[in-house]
C-alpha cells in the first residue's frame, strides 16, 4: 500500500481486495478475466499491457483510486460520511460509478421529505456541487439514523439490480447469492 494514500481510501480498497479475492477467469462471467477485481478491459483501458494473471495489486490500487473513487466524487461522499462513501465505491467497482452515483442520486430525492430541506436532484449518476450539498444537508438533518436508513436504502437497490441482471441473463444467476452475500451489507 502506498504511503500516500488516504486512510479512509485504503480501508475501503482493502476490504474491496478481499472481497474480489485473485486472479479469475470464468467464462460464465460477464466481466471477462480479472485480477484483483479489475477486469481487463479496465486494466487495458488503464494502460496495462501484461496477463491479468501478473496484474501488480500497486496498479489495481491505483486503478480503484482514479477510476472508482476520485474521478466520480466518492473520496468527498467519504469526507462526509465514511459507510456511504465505501458502499458507494463498492457498488461503483461492481455495477459501474455511474449507477452507484444514481442510486445516492435517487434516494436523496426519495428521503427529502416535501422537497424542502435541500433543491431537487436531476438523476444523472454524476456527484457534482448539488449531489454533494444534498448529502451534506440530509446527513445533518437525519444525523447517525439518517445515515444508516440511507446504507440500507442503498443496499436495497443494488440488491435488486443483482436480481434484474440475473433474471435478464439466467447464465449469472450462478453468481447471485455470492454477489448479495458479499456485496450488500446487513
């Protein structure tokens, strides 16, 4: 692990590289080949050129630093709240930043009761100065139980987007009950 690398960061990629395990190449997986959880369209995109079987965990760290955390805003979602911070990084790795994004984008909207406590979100999986103020105004708001309601709420749409995936493509229906056991915290 770096030594520059934030605490919070480090923590929550940590917990992502145990989850996500080695190197995988099942052919039943949409994802493709991986190494650390990156796949390799990722890791090419990235400018990796090696076998994904030799994928150094400096480069898949570096990976989910720049692609996962900071380019969708998620390092200031764990400023203001370290849990949605790394269920949204979790998600993001998994189902895409942008889902993860609309997902929090959603249930801001959902959870501001008559639409008073902070402007309305235009739902489009990017975490800008709105999003991020939305966040801030509704944790300060609800508090710790806010908070723990909206980790739930977030749990709950994954949740359901693993089921969607599967029901659309029965060949990843072997993956399910991992995904749920691994990725949607209770």
């Amino acid at each position: 692990m770096a030594t520059t690398e934030n605490p919070l960061i480090a923590r929550t990629i940590d917990a992502i590289l145990r989850a996500e395990g080695g190197y995988v190449n099942d052919l039943a997986d949409k994802g493709g080949e991986t190494n650390y959880g990156v796949t390799v369209a990722v890791a090419r995109a990235n400018g990796y050129t090696g076998q994904m079987r030799e994928l150094p965990v400096t480069m898949a760290r570096a990976i989910y630093t720049a692609r996962y955390i900071t380019e969708p805003k998620f390092d200031q979602v764990l400023a203001l709240h370290a849990g949605i911070g790394a269920e949204l990084i979790d998600t993001g790795v998994n189902m895409g930043p942008h889902r993860a994004a609309e997902f929090l984008q959603r249930w801001l909207n959902g959870f501001n009761d008559t639409g008073a406590r902070y402007p309305a979100l235009f739902v489009d999986g990017r975490l800008g100065t709105q999003s991020l103020g939305a966040l801030a105004a509704f944790l300060k708001w609800r508090g710790q139980d806010g908070a723990a309601v909206l980790l739930r709420a977030l749990n709950g749409l994954q949740a359901a987007r693993y089921l969607e995936i599967t029901e659309a493509n029965k060949s990843q229906r072997r993956f399910l009950f991992g995904w749920i056991k691994e990725r949607v915290a209770i």
